[in-house]
C-alpha cells in the first residue's frame, strides 16, 4: 500500500465537498486537500491565495532569465544621457 502526503493542514472527501461546498469555502483556512478513496485528488485553494502564488512564481521565473543573462551575457555600457 502506497501512502500518500497531504499537504493542506484539513482534508476533505469529494462526496463532503459535493455536499457542504458552500460551508466547507465559508469555513477553509488556506489549502483544503479534497480526498478520494482517502488520498489526495486536488487542492483547494482561496483566489487570494492562488492569485499570490501565480504572481510569486512568475517573480521566481524572472529572477531565473536574470540569473541566466548575468551569466551568459556580455555587459555593455551606458550612458543615462545618451539615452
């Protein structure tokens, strides 16, 4: 038997969740993990939040191009005036 990590401090069951949906967004503290047949199937998570993480993730991709153009690219003066 494969044991499975939730990563969201409440779970849920779908069959819960088709039931008590509107309670259960009302009552969520951050991540909800939604169960089926007592393992992970997806994760609940409020638009804020979701919304912050996709704005994070996008920081950390960019952060990366800069990294990698530090290291590949030749710098090239500048003058502020000149342009």
């Amino acid at each position: 038997m494969m044991m499975n990590a939730v990563l969201a401090d409440y779970a849920v069951s779908v069959t819960d969740l088709k039931r008590n949906y509107a309670t259960i967004i009302n009552e969520a503290v951050g991540a909800v993990a939604v169960l089926n047949h007592n393992r992970p199937e997806a994760y609940l998570v409020p638009a804020a939040y979701y919304e912050q993480l996709m704005d994070y993730l996008e920081d950390l991709e960019d952060a990366e191009i800069v990294r990698q153009r530090m290291n590949n690219e030749k710098s090239v003066k500048v003058n502020l005036d000149e342009l």
